[in-house]
DNA sequence: ATACTTAAAGACCTTTTTATCCTTTAACGA
DNA sequence: TCGTTAAAGGATAAAAAGGTCTTTAAGTAT
C-alpha cells in the first residue's frame, strides 16, 4: 500500500495515545498494541523509533508506559511518516526513476505531482490531536470492531 | 513507495512499448530492459504476467519480441498497476484497516478519499499510449541519463 | 536497599519482494 | 525438417519487510 505496516501502525499507536494519554497519564505496550490491532512486539520496536525521535515520550519502571504531551499532540502526521518511512513517498518519483526533477520527469510526472502534493498538504495539515478527536467522539476507529 | 518496484517497471515497460512497438514491430527484453534501466530476468518476468493478461503481445521464435497493438496502446495506466499490484492502492484503508468504509472510517478516512480518487482518476484518465507521447517527443524520460 | 514492573535493546525467525539463472517450448527461416 | 532464436516457465538466491522472543536496565513503590 501507501505506506508500510509499520508506518500504519505508527500513526494508529500515535492517535490512540493522543486521545488516551497525557501528562501523568501512561499507557502501556499491551493496552495500545491490542487497542489499534497491531502485533505487540513490532509496536514495541515501533514505538522506541518514535521515542528516539521525540514524537512520542515514554517512562520505564512501575506504572511506566508511554504518552504524548502537548506538544507532541500538535505534531503532524507527515512526522510520523517521515520518521518511519522517510520522505521517499513526498519526494521520490513515482515510476521509480533516480530522482524526481522537472528537468527530466518521468512521462506520470506532471499529474503525479498533484496527487502527492495532495497527500503532502492533508498529512502536514491533520495534527495528532486532531484526528484523535474524531477517535474520542466515536466517529472513526484503529482498528475492525 | 507508492508501487511496487515490479510495477513500476511494468508501466515504464508498457509505455515503452507503446512508443516503439506496433503491429509487426517487436522488441526483445535485452533491449526493453536497457532502455528503461530495469533487471533483465525480472522485466522478463513481469512481462509475462502482463502477456498473459493480454496487456502486452508476444511472439516467439526468431525475430520475436513482445509490442502493443493499438487496443493495448488505449489502455488505461491503472489496468497495468491492478494487473500487478492489485487494487488494494485503490480500495484499501490507508491505514491498514481490514476495510475501508464509510461505516466504520479511520481517522485519515475523510480526507484520503479525495487522494484516492485523484490517483485513480489520473491513472484512469491518463493512458498508455498517450503518456506515449511525451516519450516520442522527447519531453519525458525512463530512465536516469 | 531491594524487589518488581515495564520500556529499551537487540538477536532471531518468517514471509514477501526483488532478482538471477536455467530449462523448456514455440515460432520462424533457411 | 532442422537449427536458431526468443519468450515461457520453473527453480533458486539474496535482500528487505514483517514479526517474535529474550535479555537488559531504568525507574518506582515498598
Ligand atoms: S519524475 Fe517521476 S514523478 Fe517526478
Ligand atoms: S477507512 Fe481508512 S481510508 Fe477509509
């Protein structure tokens, strides 16, 4: 698809940790890989990348968990994708040519960059947060009921 | 990225094609695969699922090669991306959902739909003998010079 | 202090994708 | 009809993605 596994999860795990965290607030790995579906420990390894990168913060020991404060609430999407898969998606071509230029396009190039700027523009203008509102007010979900 | 590798080839290779194939005019994979910079044996292979989807002709034997004749040369693009990548791109959550509905919508839903539709429509409207065309006329590239 | 809980880290395994090679089959020309 | 040529097809290999498990160490409560 679009993204990889792992950039799907990424998002899921950061919009329900938006909606159910805080500050003093903890989830654990459990709670947030049964709530959006996903494999426990791939959203362990997924989360410590988001982690490293500060999109996400996280606390060891008793009653540790991870939590988004609010700052990393008002993140972007786009961040998370580009932490997990790279800008190869906003920048790249999309037939697979070395790079993507307008000196020498690929023949998909001109309509192509309608569509990604498409996706660049929603992904930078939806926050975290954002989409976690429509998850608390029970207009939208993480995963098959 | 968006595609897979294999299908990225296939569309620079039917596009390929288009431009310098026709009824009586074939072209062999050595030269199919050069021109659009892509490995030998799998251009080879990803051509023949395309045969045999009747997206592409062949012909064996001496003097052989595989063309596009002009029904195949007014094929959408989007035909050669479902014929090798299937239509999840197309159909599928962009978060990784079992499903994508209006029921059951995750939080990007709303939004991804006018994205979706957008490639859809590009890669429906846009066919391949007319992005053809920009390849014949020199404005438009396969490969990195 | 120490015992316990939980994230971090990383080794490991599986599956899929990408890529190569080699044998078989079919078409055509001489 | 024989030999050449090129696609078809199967089998294999390497690399990347996806997923699991075990160990380590940080922090907390007692
Ligand atoms: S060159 Fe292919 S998308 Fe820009
Ligand atoms: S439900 Fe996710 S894109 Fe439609």
């Amino acid at each position: 698809m679009m993204f990889s596994k792992a950039c799907e999860y990424a998002i899921r795990a950061a919009i329900f940790l938006s909606a159910n965290s805080g500050d003093g607030v903890l989830v654990g790995i459990s709670d947030i890989s049964s709530e959006i579906g996903a494999p426990k420990h791939f959203t362990a390894k997924i989360l410590q990348v988001l982690t490293r990168k500060r999109l996400v913060s996280s606390q060891k020991g008793v009653n540790g968990g991870f939590y988004l404060d609010a700052v990393q609430k008002g993140r972007p999407v786009i961040d998370i994708v580009i932490a997990i898969d790279g800008d190869n998606i906003f920048k790249g071509c999309g037939l697979g040519l070395r790079e993507c230029s307008e000196k020498e396009p690929c023949p998909l190039h001109h309509k192509f960059l309608a569509v990604r700027s498409g996706l660049t523009q929603l992904l930078t203008e939806s926050t975290i947060g954002s989409l976690a509102h429509s998850l608390e007010s029970g207009s939208s979900f993480l995963k098959k009921s």
